[in-house]
C-alpha cells in the first residue's frame, strides 16, 4: 500500500511540476520585464524579414534601432526597407552597428557612413559590443579601445551626435569599465533591470511578440518620457 500510495505521488508531482513549467514558459514568452517603462521599442535585423510597420507603430512601439552594418563590409539586407518603412510610419528610429575585433575602428565608421543616411529625426546611432558572433581574437583593452574611440569619433563627426553602445556585463566588465560617464548606455539584460554601473538609458530585456513581426523580437524600453527621447534625436555638434 505504502509503495502504490508513493509512487502515485511520484507521478501526480511530475505531471503537476510539468504542467507549472509550462505554465512559467508560456508567461515568460509574453510577460514585459520592462512594463513600467512607458516608452518601448524594438531592434530589428534581416532576421525578423518582412516586417509590417504600420501594424508594429500601432503596437505601443515608439522607436526602432534597425541594424545597419557589421564589421567593414557587410550590410543588413534589409536595413534600407526597414529604415524607410519605419519612418514612413512614424517610428522614432536610429542605426546600429556591429563592431567586430577583425577590423579597424576606422574602416568600420566608413562601412556605417557608407550606408546610414544622415536625415534629421533620427536618434544617436548606436555601436553593438559583445562577444557573442564576435571574432575569436581578443585584443587588449587598451588596443581595443583605441580602436572604438575612432569609431565613436567619426560617427560623431559625421552625425553631429555621439553614439549609443550597447552592451552586457560580460563585455562592459572586460572592456569598457574606463568609458567616460557621460556615455548613452544601451545595456542587455533579459530578465532583470540593469542596476549599477553602467546607468542605462536604453535596456533590451528577452524578446518576445510584437504585431506585424512574425516570431519574437527583441524588447526594449526607454529610461525617460517620449519628450526626453525625442531630444536624443537633436544634433550637439557641428
């Protein structure tokens, strides 16, 4: 009797404990880590194709930072659609691009001005910074950073606005704790609020659905009003 009793509680927990996995997963996919900021956007690449931008504007999305470029030579096959479809629908948009450790700072701003149009409106463009779909070399901290403050030099110089980097832990914590404080910070954290050093002004959190995107996107949020990011978009030099 004592072993039947048991193993029907063996099974009854499984199914249970399965069922509240399920659940958990099912909630994670759709639950916004970032709901109580009221300014959300997304970032989008070829990877989400065919996007329907007038359905994702109606979607509580305010901005866009749409992938641009990556390394020296490669370009989003779908940056220009999206850009131009983005701003035909009202979405705030900026640029970013994918800083690789294959190439110079210098030959990776021209890649980016070789494509980003130079159009008023639109927010500071941003540099991606981590090791995932990095190069395997690492070079030192201090070669790096020479490195990306060309990058963020001539960016600048072009687009009379000083970018936005992204980033996570793991790459801020190895390259980029000497940044100047007065960096826009664009931090990754899927599940938590970044806290601490870096102060973020951007936060990307775990991706999830958004309409006239087929599949999941990444989600983010804005650290200020709608007014607070529109100033993002004005020109601070010549």
């Amino acid at each position: 009797m004592t072993k039947i009793l048991g193993s029907r509680w063996v099974k009854t927990t499984g199914i249970a404990f399965g069922v509240l996995l399920l659940i958990a997963f099912a909630g994670y996919q759709f639950w916004e880590p970032g709901w109580r900021y009221g300014v959300r956007g997304v970032d989008v690449s070829r990877h989400q194709e065919t996007i329907d931008w007038t359905s994702l504007a109606n979607d509580d999305t305010v901005f866009a930072y749409i992938k641009a470029t990556e390394g020296e030579d490669w370009v989003d096959v779908r940056f220009s659609q999206n850009w131009q479809s983005a701003g035909e629908n009202g979405v705030l948009r900026g640029a970013y691009h994918f800083f690789t450790f294959c190439a110079s700072g210098a030959d990776q701003a021209a890649n980016m001005i070789a494509t980003l149009p130079d159009e008023p409106g639109m927010l500071p463009p941003a540099v991606d910074l981590e090791f995932s779909g990095n190069c395997s070399a690492r070079p030192s901290v201090e070669d790096f950073g020479i490195e990306l403050g060309v990058f963020l030099e001539r960016i600048e110089e072009r687009y009379g606005m000083r970018p936005v980097i992204y980033t996570n832990a793991e790459f801020y914590d190895a390259y980029l704790v000497a940044q100047p404080p007065d960096v826009t910070w664009w931090i990754m954290s899927p599940v938590w609020e970044p806290w601490g050093a870096p102060e973020w002004t951007f936060w990307q959190y775990f991706p999830g659905d958004r309409a006239g995107v087929d599949g999941r996107v990444d989600r983010n949020v804005f650290r200020g009003t709608e007014e607070e990011l529109r100033a993002l978009t004005d020109r601070q030099s010549p």
